[in-house]
C-alpha cells in the first residue's frame, strides 16, 4: 500500500511539471526562435522546477561552502542518484547554465524542449558524439555560460545508490578553459526520489544540497586531470560519508 501511495505521488509530481510547462509553453516558444533570448529560458525552467516540486511537497536545501562569484563561468560537477539533481542544481546555480545530457531525453515532453535548445545531448557510447558535445561545452563557456556535468555518466543502478567513479571529460575542458570547477553534492534526493521514481516512487520531503567553493584551474595542465577529477570525486564522497 505504501509503495502504491508512492507510486502515485510519482505520477502527481511528473504531471506537475508537465502542467506548468505547458502553462508557460506560449513564452518558452517565443524565447526559442531567437538564441539571443535563450538567456532567459533558465528563469523559466527554474519557475516550473519551484512550482510543480513545491505543489509536490518536494523543497530544497542548498547550502554553500562559501560565496560563489555567479557572474564568473564554472564547470559544476555533481554527483548524481535522482532526477531532482538536475532540479536541484537549477535552483542553486544562479547564473546562465546549460546541462549535458543523454541524447534518450530528447525524446522526453519536457526535458526534450530544454536540450533541443539550451541544453545539450551525448551519445555517451560515441566517441565522436561526446567530442561534438564537448566541443559545443567549450564554446557555451566562452559565451559566459556555465555548464553543468554529472561526471558519474549515469545514475547508479544500485539502491540506495554508490558513488561512482568520475569520468575525466569535464575536468579536462575546466583545465582546457581555465575556468573553476564547483562540486556539488546531493546529499539525500535519492531518498525523495531515486532515479525517475519508476521503481520505488517517490513522497514529500526535504532534499540536502551542498554547494562546495570553487576549485581554480588556471595553474593546471591537462597532466592534471585525473587528478582533479579524483579530487572532485574525494570532496563529494567525503561529504556523503559524513552525512
């Protein structure tokens, strides 16, 4: 009975997003034909994210290591075990941002509208997919937008959920770029919603979000990057064992 009530929570929360993204469609399609408005989608986004987690009983948590200088460029980097994290990190990055995701969202009423646009899509089994990804990643990044990455490269098939180990692609263009990396960890959305909430659900609740300080890459090489990316990955797995 318990699994069916969450089951249904699942189900209210995605029709959720899906009612306010419609109710907002009219200006999202207007922003589209023009990339010069595509600053402003984010702002949007983030109200249907507020809206349909708060009307859910879904709130976050973000806590910040320190100040974030938001009119800088970064590379975010969080780990990644629910489909909130995406919400969560749109809450708590405050300036212009796209994400990089698998190229299957496309496909998605809601998500797919973000990617075709804003966003971006990998293949993450082609090579030459994940370079024209990346590619495009270095260029929204020279435009001054941040770009948020889960290094994890999917959401662990275990329940509860293990940090994987981090691919080496997004800290790399940090060091390529020279531009900081953040790493953020979701401490307890899982326990919200674990992945797309197919299998367990998901209820009300609180998700714990902490934004680490900026790690700077101007003194790096690219000799660098496994090192940086094992960096990264220790400040997330130490701040999921303490809480």
């Amino acid at each position: 009975m318990k699994l069916i009530v969450k089951r249904i929570h699942t189900y209210f929360y995605r029709y959720s997003v899906a009612f306010f993204f419609l109710l907002v469609w009219p200006v999202l399609y207007f922003l589209s034909r023009n990339r010069t408005r595509y600053r402003y989608i984010n702002g949007l986004r983030r109200f249907i994210i507020f809206c349909s987690t708060a009307i859910s009983g879904i709130f976050f948590n973000v806590d910040y290591e320190a100040p974030v200088d938001w009119k800088r460029t970064y590379i975010i980097c969080g780990n990644h075990t629910s489909n909130l994290d995406v919400s969560a990190i749109n809450l708590a990055v405050k300036n212009n941002h796209c994400f990089i995701g698998k190229e299957e969202l496309l496909s998605n009423l809601v998500l797919g509208f973000f990617f075709r646009t804003i966003d971006i899509t990998v293949n993450r089994e082609s090579k030459i997919s994940s370079f024209k990804a990346f590619k495009k990643a270095a260029e929204r990044v020279k435009d001054g937008v941040s770009v948020v990455i889960f290094p994890e490269a999917t959401i662990p098939e275990v329940y509860p959920p293990e940090l994987y180990p981090f691919k080496s692609g997004a800290f790399r263009l940090a060091i390529e770029l020279k531009v900081p990396v953040i790493p953020v960890t979701s401490i307890n959305t899982w326990k919200v919603l674990w992945d797309t909430g197919s299998e367990y659900g998901s209820r009300p609740g609180i998700c714990d979000i902490f934004v680490h300080k900026p790690i700077e890459t101007a003194h790096l090489t690219i000799d660098d990057a496994d090192g940086l990316r094992d960096e990264v990955h220790g400040i997330i797995k130490k701040k999921l064992e303490r809480a």
